[in-house]
C-alpha cells in the first residue's frame, strides 16, 4: 500500500472494506498516512463472532461452485438482510470460472488461513497509530445491521479516538456498498470532498448530509 501511494502525484485516500480496512489499519500503526482514511465496517475491537462468521462464508466457498445461482444461494445465506436477485450475472464481477467449469469468489484463498484473534490484536494495536495520527481524517462507515462493527464497536471507537466521524448506514449489513451503494458513496464522496482536494472544489458547494448519531463529529 505504501509503495503505491508513494508513485502517486496527488493526496490519495484510502478506501477500506473490511480486511481492506484492517489492512489501512496496519499501515496507520505502521507510519503509513493517507491523506484521509475511510473504514468500511471495520475498526479496531470488531465483534469477533461477525468477523467469525465471515470467516465461514469465505471458507465455505473455497471448493467453488457450480453455477452462479448456487453462489447467489450461498450469499443469501449469509446476507439474509438482502433480497436474492433474480439475475445473477452481477455475480460475475466477484466470480470467476475456472477450466474445471467451477465459479469460485475472487479472493486470495489464503485469506481464510489467518488467525482471527491475531487479527483483531493487529487492528486494536492500531488505536495507538490512530491516536498519533490526530490530523489524519477518518470516516467509519457502518451498516446498522452489521455483527461485525456494532454499536458497541462505535462507541470504543469514539471513545478511544474521539473526533473521527461516524456514517450509519440503514438497511445494510457487512457488506455496506452492496447492501445500500447510493447511501455509501454519498457518505463517502461527502467527507472526502471536505478533506481530500480536488480541483474543481472552489466551482462547487460543498454540503455534506448528515448521518450518524448527531454529534459535531458526524457527517
């Protein structure tokens, strides 16, 4: 992460869901600092059971599938929030077949082979990273049906690293852009048109919605 931020010629952010949060995470307490930082339903202290439980759906989907409707079928499994679609050609911008004619989810395997208690030390280490990075800006995005990151994660979070902003998102789980996308990328694009220059910010207003609890820190 850090040697691609370096070839960049403008202020980047990171965008992290889940272990692409943890993994931004790793890098705060690092050294790493992006010029804002947004955390997809994922913090330091998450829910061990819901990080367990996507632990699971990433095992069970190892041996891949035979069709994308048995996908669709596992995923609604586990996403029971969401409706199962009807089409599931969508499905192929996360799937890919294999010559033995089998879909399987387009992540590392090996994802799955990581302690999650070790994990969860890593992410909690990150609070002192956090808290030494006290101009950084960072927006955590949380599904309002998410085991992972609950109210009681938010509340550690604002706790230990007080004026970070929350963005609650209704109707979502875990999964947050594809459970509620519109609401997502406005709570994202909102903050990061505040912090992260663009070159067109003088021509346009900026007005941020509001989400969360209410504090002075929400967006």
């Amino acid at each position: 992460m850090r040697n691609v931020v370096s070839h960049a010629t403008t202020p980047v952010a990171i965008v992290g869901a889940s272990m692409g949060g943890g993994t931004a995470l790793y890098g705060i307490s690092e050294g790493f600092r992006p010029a804002a930082l947004v955390l997809v339903d994922i913090a330091p202290e998450s829910e061990r059971s819901g990080m367990q439980r996507v632990r699971d759906f990433m095992e069970s989907g190892l041996g891949g599938f035979a069709s994308l409707d048995e996908a669709a079928d596992a995923l609604a499994a586990y996403n029971t929030a969401r409706p199962r679609p009807k089409d599931v050609s969508g499905l192929m911008r996360s799937l890919r077949r294999r010559s033995n004619g089998r879909w399987y989810w387009h992540w590392d395997p090996g994802m799955v082979d990581l302690d999650i208690d070790r994990e969860r030390a890593i992410m909690a280490s990150a609070l002192e990273g956090l808290r030494a990075a006290l101009d950084l800006p960072v927006l955590l995005v949380r599904g309002l049906q998410s085991d992972v990151v609950t109210a009681q994660t938010v509340e550690s979070f604002r706790n230990h690293i007080p004026g970070r902003v929350v963005a609650e998102v209704e109707g979502a789980g875990h999964m947050v852009s594809g459970d509620q996308n519109d609401a997502f990328n406005q709570a994202s694009v909102d903050f990061l048109s505040v912090h992260l220059p663009v070159a067109d910010r003088t021509q346009r207003k900026l007005t941020p919605a509001r989400y969360g609890f209410g504090g002075e820190e929400d967006v």
